[in-house]
C-alpha cells in the first residue's frame, strides 16, 4: 500500500503538512538543542539576518505566533545578548530587532546543523522531487498570502 492510499482519499492537506512540520520541528528541535536554541529564535535569528529591523508584529506573523509569544522569545534571545531593540524612528510604540554579533555568530553556527538534519531527513528522496516539494510549498505559501519569503 502507498503513502497516499494511507493517507485515504480524505487525506486532508492542511493535516499532512502539519503532521510533517510536526515531524520537521521536533528533529530541528532535537538539533538546534545543541545551541541552546528553540525552532523560533533560530527563525528569528534566520529572518533579522535577511532582514534587519523587523518589529516584534512582523515576528511574530512570520513564525505564526502571537505577539505576545514572539515578544517572550524575543526577550530571552536578547536576555542572552543574542538581539537587541532600538526604537522604531518613524514608529514610536514599535522597536525595530537587530542580530547581535554574537546571535549571528550562533545563527551562523546553527544554521549548518540544521541544513545537515534536513538532508538526512530529505535523503531517501529524488533531487527532482525534492525540489518540486520546495517549490510546491512556496506557491502554496503565496497563494495563502504569505509574504515574509520575499
């Protein structure tokens, strides 16, 4: 029997995404532990990376948590010197977050062991169907409205 015949006919998209990000988180999880790092600061550090000066709402959207949840984490990246908050110049009740040296240093590190558990994890697969499954995700990412990739 097949994955798909597994999964059924009813085999809802939405619930096998979730179920392979599940699968995903806890082993980058299980990696990134090594840096004392969680899946969401390692975004964090990941996105202030790409783009510098994001505010606690535009983490919060990207890693899909609430503004509170993303201002706690925030606070403990910055608690370990790791992210700093500068006010916003045009924005007085936001702040903008920047990766520390040192965050980035750490992101830097991390950032190989999370792309090597990826590949274990992806290596029983065809190149060509894992860069369609890439792909696949990006259109889907974009039609639902996400726009943090760009």
């Amino acid at each position: 029997m097949s994955l798909s015949e597994k999964a059924g006919d009813d085999g809802v998209v939405t619930f096998l995404i979730r179920h392979t990000w599940l699968g995903m988180r806890a082993a980058i999880e299980d990696e990134l532990s090594g840096f004392d790092l969680t899946v969401p600061q390692f975004a964090t550090l990941m996105m202030l990376d790409r783009r510098p000066g994001m505010s606690v709402a535009e983490v919060a959207r990207a890693c899909g948590t609430t503004r509170q949840a993303a201002n706690e984490m925030v606070a403990g990246l910055q608690a370990h010197g790791l992210v700093v908050r500068s006010p916003h110049p045009t924005d007085r009740r936001a702040h903008q977050l920047h990766a520390t040296e040192a965050g980035l240093e750490l992101y830097g590190k991390a950032k190989p062991a999370v792309r090597r558990r990826e590949e274990a994890l992806e290596a029983g697969l065809d190149p060509e169907l894992r860069a369609s499954a890439r792909e696949w995700m990006l259109l889907l990412a974009a039609a639902c409205g996400f726009q943090e990739l760009d």
